[in-house]
C-alpha cells in the first residue's frame, strides 16, 4: 500500500520564547514491510542543529527554537510503501539487547491492578500468540478508549486505575502486563490510515512483542488488531518517553497552544 503523509506540529506561546530544544522522531523508518519513497521536514520559528540514529535506530533530529520566537511550526510530508506481513516485523535491530525490553520503566511499572490484569487472563492452551491476543481484548474491555483522562506521563498503573486512556495507554498497560509474563515487548509511535477519513488529530501508538520463531509482533489493543499495510512506524522504545514524536524543553516562555494537522491517505500509482 502507498500511503501519502502530511503532519504539521504548531506550538503558539504566550511570551517570546528565550530558549528552547525539541527531540524529534518524525522520519519513518525503512524496516521490514515498510519503504521510505520520499520524506521531508520543515520548521518555522526554529532551526535543525543534528541528527542521528538513536539506540532503537530512530531517527531523530534536534531542532532549536530561535530566540525571541512566539510560534514554532513543524511540517512533515512524504509517501510510505507498505506490505502486509500480517503484524510480524521479525527480527531485531538496534544496539540494545532483547533483554532490555523486559525490564520495567517508570511508565511501565506494574502495580496491584496490572499484575491482577494479567492473572485474570492466565496463559492460553494455544500459545503465546493466542495469550497476548487475550491479554490485549482484556486490556480494551478493562481501559475505555476516551481522551481527556490520561496525560503523557501518565504511567500504565495509573491508566488502569482511571479505566479510561488513549492508545499510548493501551500500549504501556499492554507492554507492562506482557513484561510481567516474561515477553520482550516495546512501544511504537506511528500513523494509522483511517478507513471513514483522511484528516486525523493525532498521531497513533501499538505495542510490539518479541516472540520465539515470529520476532517482532505489532499488537493495536486500541484496534484490536494487529497492524497491516495502514500502519507507519516511526519510532520504538522502552515505552513512550523513547518513541515519543515530539519532545523537549522551551524556557522563557508558557505553551499557550498546540494544534495538530495530521492526513494520511492512500496513494494511487499511476500507469
């Protein structure tokens, strides 16, 4: 599937803005099933100062805000090919070791309400494909998909407890709960072409869960799904804090708005 891509971040502050640095994984990356046709990026109100690949083979660019701005604009469009591998990536890449995808961090930490999740669905006769399947329908049955509850520090404990998150909080609980049944699992940020329209308000999140014989499996509890030829990848993680598309510190100045402008559509090729 060839997907176009047009996402634009506007920060607009109160007061000009004295300094300010921004993380950004926004470059898709070329990975198994996925193909980067073009991608480009452009800022208003601030300038690229490096870029590099992170230890998840992100790609990640810093950008800083120029002095005395009061609007920092971050435009990206490009087109992604895609495959339909059935949600297996397969095997690993980065510099950190599959062993550092069990470890819990401050996001995932599981507590009495995680823990109790996943006794509740125990281990399935037909797997572990089969038990992580069960594991992500418990989590959507137990945590509500409604915005306005949960924020980005939000940890995976406390989203359970709310019972009501967005997708970055059905990947946490997910990767907290798969962790504790000793599975390898990570957080990806991406986009999602939506099937009833092309305009969106955010970007989107799944988890991932390493597997004997598969590598990589992709798991959308929001969807219920695992992810296919709509589905970008832009960057993977621990959890959030690793993978998020936009990071960073401004000082001298209060976000005073943020507006989102995300489009993903299918592409035909012409003949």
């Amino acid at each position: 599937m060839r997907l176009a891509i047009r996402h634009t971040t506007r920060y607009r502050f109160a007061e000009p803005v004295a300094y300010g640095l921004q993380r950004l994984r926004l470059i898709p990356k070329g990975t198994q099933g996925q193909t980067v046709l073009d991608w480009t990026m452009e800022y208003e109100g601030a300038r690229e100062e490096l870029s590099y690949d992170d230890q998840n083979f992100n790609h990640v660019t810093l950008v800083s805000v120029i002095e005395g701005a009061t609007e920092v604009v971050i435009s990206c469009r490009g087109t992604v090919v895609t495959e339909d591998r059935a949600g297996v990536l397969g095997q690993h890449a980065g510099h950190l070791p599959l062993w550092a995808f069990l470890g819990h961090t401050k996001l995932t930490q599981p507590g009495p309400r995680i823990k109790q999740l996943v006794a509740s669905v125990g281990h399935s006769d037909d797997g572990v494909v089969a038990t992580l399947h069960n594991l992500s329908a418990a989590i959507r049955e137990r945590v509500i998909y409604d915005t306005g509850h949960t924020m980005v520090d939000t940890t995976a404990e406390d989203a359970v407890a709310a019972g009501h998150g967005v997708c970055q909080d059905h990947a946490q609980i997910f990767i907290a709960a798969a962790r504790c049944l000793e599975v390898p699992a990570r957080y990806v940020s991406g986009y999602l072409m939506m099937n009833d329209r092309v305009e969106q308000e955010a970007t989107h999140a799944w988890a991932e869960a390493w597997l004997d014989g598969l590598g990589w499996v992709g798991f959308d509890v929001s969807n219920g799904i695992s992810p296919d030829p709509r589905y970008v990848r832009l960057a993977t993680g621990r959890d959030y804090a690793d993978a998020a598309p936009i990071s960073g510190i401004n000082y001298g100045a209060v976000t005073a708005d943020l507006f989102v402008a995300l489009a993903v559509e299918q592409q035909t090729v012409q003949q």
